[in-house]
C-alpha cells in the first residue's frame, strides 16, 4: 500500500466508519476488515493518528485499528503477519515524538506501545527504555508526562510476562533502572509537596500527576523486577522511605481544600503507597521481615489512635487494616509447633510480631474495633430507616461491600482474635459483663455499643466456645431482649437473633430449640423490615445445622410457612426476594412431605413472581430451587404443577433462549426430579424433550444429568417415548460415542441397556444402529474394563430377551466382518468368557451368565466347543449372587 496515495483513501473510510448512519459506516467497517492485512496500512494508520490536525474520532479509531492489528499481525508466526521492514519503522514513528495532545488518545498510544514492547523489549526495540527515559527528562510538560504515561505502560506489561527468560530480562531491566526510577519519583514528589501550599491547583496537579505515574512504575520494578529484594539497598531504602512520604501525602489532606479532582489524586496516591506495600509483603514476604515493624506501627497508629484523626480516610483505613490483616494471617510467619523446624527467617518474623503485639496493644485494638468501628453509623441508620432492604443487601455483602470498612474490620477482628484468642477472650467476656441486663431505650449510645459488642461475641463463636456458656446467656439475657418491642431497642432484636445464628452450629442445646422457634414466630411479625429478614436468615441457619430436628419444628411450621410466604410478597428487591425464596427452599427441603398442606399460597405466587422477574435471571434461578424442593415434597400432587412447571422446564432447558446461560442447571435439575416424582407421562411432559437434542450436541458438563432425564423418560414411559425419540436420540447417541470420554460411552451405553431391560422388544429396534458399535467392541476386546463391562451388558440384554434380534444382527455383523456366523459367534463367546473378569456388579455378572446359558439348548457345534467355559463362569456368578437367608440358613439367589 503506497502511503502517498493511500492515505487520503484510507481517511476517508476512517472517516465514514465513525458516522452514525449504518449504511456509511457498515461498508467502511467491511473495507478497513479487508486492509488488515495489506502490507502498509499500519504505516498509514500511524501517519494518521499522530496527525493532530485530524478529527479526534478519526484518530481514535486509528489508533484503535492499529492495537487491534498489533494481537492479529505482529507476531512473526501470525498469518499475514508484518514484515520485518514496516514492524521496524513503526517502531521508530511510535516513539518519535511524545506530544499526543488529548489524554485518551494517548493512553491507547502509550498501551499499544506497550503492546509492541512484549513482543520485541528489548531484543529487537533495544532502543525503547533508552529513549523513554531521555523523554522524561525533558521540560516540555506533556512530553514529560506523556513520556511517563508510556514508561508506566510499558514496565507494567513487561513485569506481567511469566516465562522464566522473561523473567530475567526484566530482572535486568529493573536493576538498570530502578535508580533512575527512584530518583525520577523524588524529583516528583518533592515538587509537588513545594507546589501543593503556593495555591497553584494547576501546578499542584500536574506534579501530583507525574508523581503518581513514577510511583506507579516504582511499584511494578520493587515488587516483580527482584528475585531478592531486601539485598538491594535502593529497594529497600524506597521501601523504608515509603512511611515518612505517606505522613507527608497525609498532612498534605488539609491543604489541598476543596479541589475535588486534587483530592481525588491525592487520594490515589495515598492509596498506592499502601499497595506497594501489600503488594510486596504478597510476594516477598521474608524479604518484608526488616518492614514488619514499622508497617504494623504505621497501621495501628493512623486506625486505632488519635494520630489519624482528620486526615485518614476509609479507603486507606481499609488498607492499613488489611496490612496488619496480611501481617498477622502470613503463613510464612508462623513457625511449626516444633520451633527447631521451622526457618530462621520465619522465627525472626514471628519475633518481631509477638514483640508489637503485646497485651496493652492488643487489648486497645480489640476495644476501638469493637466500640468505634463496629458502631452502627449515622448513614448505616439513615440507610436502614429510608432504604431497608438496600441495607440488609449491603449487610450481607451487596456489590460495594468488599470495599467497604465494616466488612474489613470484622475480618481483621476475626484474625486476630483467632491468632490471639488467649489474650483477647477475657477482654471480650469483660466487655460482655458489663452490658447485662436491659439497656435503656433512651439512651441510643448504649443500645448501638451493645450492639457492637454482640457483634463481636458472634464472629468470635468458634473461640469462645469454652468460655460462654451460651445456653444460660441465651434463656437468661438474649431471649428476654427478643421480647423488647420498642422501635428504638430494633438494632439489637435485629443483632440479637442475628447472634444466635452465628452461635446455633457451635453450641446451643437441642432442648432450647422450641424456645428459638417461638422466638422466630414473634420476630417474623416484627414491624421493622429489617429485622424480619435478619430473622428469616437466622431461621435458615437452623434447619440447616445437623442438630435439626423435624418433629421439633412441625408444630411452628404452618407459622413460619405463612410469615415468610408473607415477608416474600412484602420485600421488593430481587436480592431479598432471592435470600426469602432460599429460606423457604431450605425449609421445603428439611420438613420434605409434610409440607404438603400449607404450600397453597406460595404455588400460587411463583408464577407470578416468575413473570415479573424476566429481567432478573438470577432470581429466577432462586425460584427454579425452589419449585425443585416443592416437587421433592408434593411428590406424585406435582403434577397440579404442570400448567406453571413444564413451560418454566421448557424455557430454561431451551439452549436457543438467552436466559439458558443462567438458568440451564437448575432447570435441568427441575425436570430430571419432576420426572421422578410424576406418576404417569403426559403429552406436554413428553413434548418437552424436544430440548434435548441440542443439549446433547453441546457435551456440557451436563450431559450427565441429561442421561439421568433419559433414563427418567424410559422408566416412566418407555413405549411412547421410545417411537417418539429414539431415532433423533439414537443419533444424537451415534454422534456423541464418536467424541466423548470413556466415561461419558458407559454413560450413553447404560441408557441404552436401560431401554432394552425396560422394552426388550421396542429397545433394540430403536436403538439397532449402535448394537454393531457394541458388538465390534466385544470382538476386537475392548480395552477399558468399565467400558468391556457395559458393552456385554448391553448384549447379554439384546441375547437373553430378544434371541431372534441378536441372530439378525450376528448375520449382519458376520458380512461385516467377512466371516462365517458360527466363526465370529465362537469368538464372541470366547472374549465374553475370557474379559468376564471386567463385570464387577453381580448383578451384570448374573445377567452375562444367563445370556450364556440361553445359548446352550442348541446344538451349534460352536457353543457346545464353548460349553466348559460357560459353564466355570456360571457357577462363579451363581457364587457371586447366592447369599444366606438368615430365617432358614439355606442359600438363595438374590434378584
């Protein structure tokens, strides 16, 4: 492609692709698809998006078209990769100039540099960091930071490669450089905390800017670029130097005012600082030992001490905890219970853990967890008086929960509590005396720092179980707080029946259940929302703990049905629709028939609930689990379900609907179990395996349950099933044994075996064109065991029930094999008896026997040859399948 008389062609289709109207932009999309590969057109592209004269969007999309090509065409084994020539003056107009004036142009630059650099940094671009480093030197501010916007996509890409001789060239790379990085950082950083006072918010952003991108490249070179990191001196002094520059970042909080966009750099930075940290600590964690001190007196004196107070913020509070959280869980610092095993470094680290963390430490973290971050907050209770439901969502984990600060400090408190428990249980329990007995609804203090004590007694249950003797606390404190019905006193009703959950499956009496079930009957009526669906939380933590014990629950059981039938109906969000609908499920599934007379009302609300979740596919997965229970539980009365049951079995199992992504498991499930509790086949039952062809032609990780809706079918209705289905199936069946895994044959040849046993005259009709796949197998001896086994399983079936189908098909299988029928018999009988061995089910074993014998009433010269065989290996099976009646001692065939 010549440039000169290419470009202007190629700018105008670049031009036409990003139009609004389809029929521009279609053929323009079309005729740039075909230029992909013309050699010169990434030479014209590049002419083009450094041309700043051009329409943005037109330079966009070049630089886009040229990344594209980069991951099709840059490789020298690609088809139609580039040459050689145009790759190597690309790469000299990639980093001619480092001007590119609009910000998100120039971060595709900078990432499809890096692109280039995986490939060829440093053996064929050996120039690139040379020049990159030379760029950021320059004055010219946007060359400086465009440069140094490049730098960090590059060294961010390099780092990222895993091959060993990767590995060493970026080795080498880090330690030729890593000085320059740091001193390029300070220069940054010490700039910006001169600019940040004078009032320049132009100035001060530009400086935090490059301050960001030079630590952001620091962090990639200190944490992948040395095998032994605590023996470089530069590493570990940028290291050591982190802490003094985060008191700075910090203190600079206050001065840089009310500058949103300032504050949120400043913010990024201060978090990145901690993320060189963890990131190292990760990765490197002897070579981390020397910081452990210092991380944990930073970390503790900002989050649990007045020193962070107006300048700390919760992202980085979150990062310091998860610092002393790493700290104290790391595997590499715990020695063995025999300390002579374990590593001197590892000894060392623990040293100097047990050093910082002494009673008084661990007794003031313990409590300012507890009475300050564990406090409900002024938001949280706002949240829970406008947005109920969106508060239970965020308490269970809703989307930003991860990122948020109560979740950390509950992990942290958990850990350590766990790592520290003989130190910090007496300081809980002492907490826990002081707050017996009722609280005064006035006074809300009171009421949310009980409640974040109870808290803490919850997450710690596992290690308190020697030292509460939770069955007294519960009769004597916890159950008369359930009884307090004032709305101030809601938060800790909602704790306190959230508290016996956490305690049920660790130590509560089988005895005090009935008095937890009046409980939860009282609660589930509660006039706050939210305490009803903590409630019904804690009421699926119940039936589902071992201890669960049936007839204790049946007389609350109508109740409770009803109440959360109800709850259902109430909440409007899909994420709590999804936890009552699982509730209910569990308690389907535990009580199982004797659900049977209060489901009424909830069978006549699915469909509705399921209609109006079409836009909520996970939600209806929820409501697929539980129509799985409820058929479980109406068994044989499901079929009043069908009118609502098949079409949702229809719908999810239909691989041509977009919801079959979600729903295809469970749905499945849902059929194979109404199938199983169906008295009798119906037309509308049996129509909808027209679904399962091209389940089948998918092998899914399915397949198996497909099988067992197979065999469900066969067993249910193998007659009208099998003129319906067979054929269609029979193929689907030919196709799969060509492609699947052994297992996966046992699996398709047992449904067949399963067919001819159900209908052994309709069975090998239907299913004739594998019995020759079988017989083969037989003959040329099979072999894998399991699969030898179920081919003579299928054939003693086909010659026991159906002598006349198996000589047709041993004449048929004779000219296949171009060989006389009494020849391949003897052969036949002669690898049966020979691979016997392979059965391993007496019944089967018993099967193959019988098949054998039937042979014998004729006088084929073949079989009697074969008579002393089949005889040793009847006696072995009569031996197998005899066993002794206790009643009279003698011996029988079991069936």
């Amino acid at each position: 492609m010549d440039l000169n008389s290419a470009s202007t062609v190629v700018l105008q289709v670049l031009t036409q692709a990003t139009s609004q109207d389809t029929a521009v932009l279609k053929p323009a999309e079309e005729q740039l698809k075909q230029w992909e590969t013309q050699p010169g057109f990434y030479s014209v592209l590049l002419n083009i998006f450094t041309n700043h004269t051009l329409d943005i969007n037109v330079r966009w999309l070049a630089v886009l078209y040229f990344k594209n090509g980069i991951d099709r065409y840059w490789r020298r084994v690609a088809p139609h990769a580039l040459s050689e020539e145009e790759k190597s003056t690309l790469r000299a107009g990639l980093i001619t100039n480092f001007n590119e004036p609009i910000n998100q142009i120039a971060t595709q630059i900078a990432v499809l540099i890096a692109k280039v650099a995986r490939l060829d940094c440093p053996r064929q671009w050996p120039e690139l960091i040379p020049t990159l480093i030379e760029s950021v030197k320059v004055q010219d501010d946007l060359r400086q930071h465009r440069a140094l916007l490049t730098f960090y996509h590059v060294t961010k890409t390099l780092a990222s490669k895993r091959l060993a001789a990767d590995r060493k060239l970026f080795y080498d790379l880090a330690s030729g450089i890593y000085n320059f990085a740091c001193s390029l950082w300070n220069h940054h950083t010490d700039t910006f905390l001169q600019q940040v006072s004078s009032g320049n918010e132009a100035a001060v952003l530009s400086s935090l800017e490059r301050t960001l991108l030079s630590l952001k490249v620091l962090r990639k070179l200190t944490v992948n670029g040395f095998v032994e990191p605590h023996k470089n001196m530069e590493v570990m002094g940028f290291l050591h130097g982190i802490f003094d520059r985060l008191k700075q970042f910090l203190e600079c909080s206050r001065s840089v005012g009310t500058n949103n966009v300032c504050r949120d750099r400043l913010e990024k930075t201060i978090i990145l600082f901690t993320k060189v940290l963890l990131d190292f600590l990760d990765q490197h964690p002897f070579s981390f030992t020397p910081l452990i001190q210092r991380s944990l007196e930073f970390s503790v004196s900002y989050v649990f001490t007045e020193v962070g107070e107006g300048i700390t913020f919760e992202r980085f509070i979150v990062q310091c905890m998860n610092l002393i959280k790493m700290i104290v869980k790391n595997y590499a610092y715990k020695p063995s219970k025999n300390f002579e095993d374990s590593s001197p470094e590892t000894l060392e680290a623990h040293k100097i853990k047990m050093a910082f963390f002494t009673y008084p430490t661990l007794t003031e973290i313990c409590r300012r967890l507890v009475s300050h971050y564990f406090l409900l907050t002024e938001e949280e209770l706002t949240m829970w008086e406008e947005d109920p439901e969106g508060f239970t969502v965020e308490e269970t984990g809703g989307d930003s929960w991860k990122y948020s600060l109560r979740p950390c400090t509950e992990v942290l408190f958990i850990d350590i509590f766990h790592e520290y428990n003989q130190t910090l249980t007496p300081v809980l329990l002492e907490m826990m005396q002081t707050l017996q007995g009722p609280t005064n609804v006035e006074d809300m203090n009171a009421l949310l720092i009980k409640d974040a004590v109870y808290n803490a007694v919850g997450l710690a249950a596992y290690e308190l179980f020697d030292s509460v003797d939770f069955d007294q606390w519960f009769k004597n404190q916890l159950l008369p707080e359930l009884q307090v019905i004032h709305n101030r006193y809601k938060p800790l009703r909602r704790r306190v029946i959230w508290l016996i959950g956490q305690w049920i499956s660790v130590k509560f009496k089988s005895d005090l259940r009935p008095m937890l079930y009046e409980a939860i009957c009282n609660l589930l009526q509660d006039q706050d929302l939210v305490v009803r669906i903590e409630t019904a939380t804690t009421l699926k933590l119940t039936v589902d703990d071992f201890e669960f014990r049936t007839d204790q629950f049946l007389p609350y059981l109508e109740t409770m049905f009803t109440l959360l039938f109800q709850l259902l109906q109430q909440v409007t969000e899909c994420d709590t629709k999804m936890h009552v609908l699982h509730v209910l499920s569990c308690v389907i599934e535990r009580v199982n028939m004797q659900i049977r007379p209060y489901v009424g009302c909830l069978v006549q609300y699915l469909p509705l609930l399921w209609k109006q979740s079409e836009e909520h596919n996970m939600l209806r997965c929820a409501i697929l689990t539980t129509l799985i229970h409820l058929v479980q539980g109406l068994g044989a009365d499901s079929k009043n379900l069908y009118p609502f049951l098949l079409p949702v079995i229809q719908l999810s199992t239909d691989v041509s609907q977009p919801p079959h992504v979600y729903l295809l498991e469970d749905g499945l499930e849902l059929w194979l179990v109404t199938l199983e509790n169906s008295p009798c086949i119906t037309p509308e039952l049996l129509r909808i395996f027209q679904n399962m062809s091209p389940l089948l032609e998918r092998s899914s990780e399915n397949l198996r349950t497909c099988f067992k809706i197979i065999n469900g079918y066969i067993f249910l209705s193998s007659t009208e099933f099998l003129q319906t289905y067979a054929v269609g199936l029979c193929q689907s069946f030919c196709e799969l044994l060509k492609e699947i895994t052994t297992e996966g044959q046992v699996q398709v040849l047992k449904v067949v075996e399963n067919a001819l046993k159900v209908n052994p005259v309709l069975g090998p009709q239907m299913f004739q064109p594998i019995l020759p796949y079988v017989f083969r197998g037989i003959i040329e001896g099979e072999r894998y065991p399991v699969v030898m086994s179920t081919y003579l399983g299928v054939m003693g079936r086909v010659l026991l029930q159906n002598a006349s189908f198996f000589s047709s098909l041993l004449n048929e299988m004779a000219h296949k094999f171009n060989q006389e029928m009494d020849q391949l018999l003897g052969n036949m009988i002669e690898m049966w008896v020979d691979r016997m061995d392979n059965i391993t089910q007496p019944e089967r074993r018993k099967l193959s026997a019988l098949a054998l014998l039937s042979l014998l009433p004729s006088d084929n010269s073949v079989i009697q040859d074969k008579f002393c065989g089949i005889i040793n290996i009847s006696v072995e099976g009569l031996h197998d399948v005899m066993t002794e009646d206790p009643e009279t001692g003698t011996y029988k065939d079991w069936p």
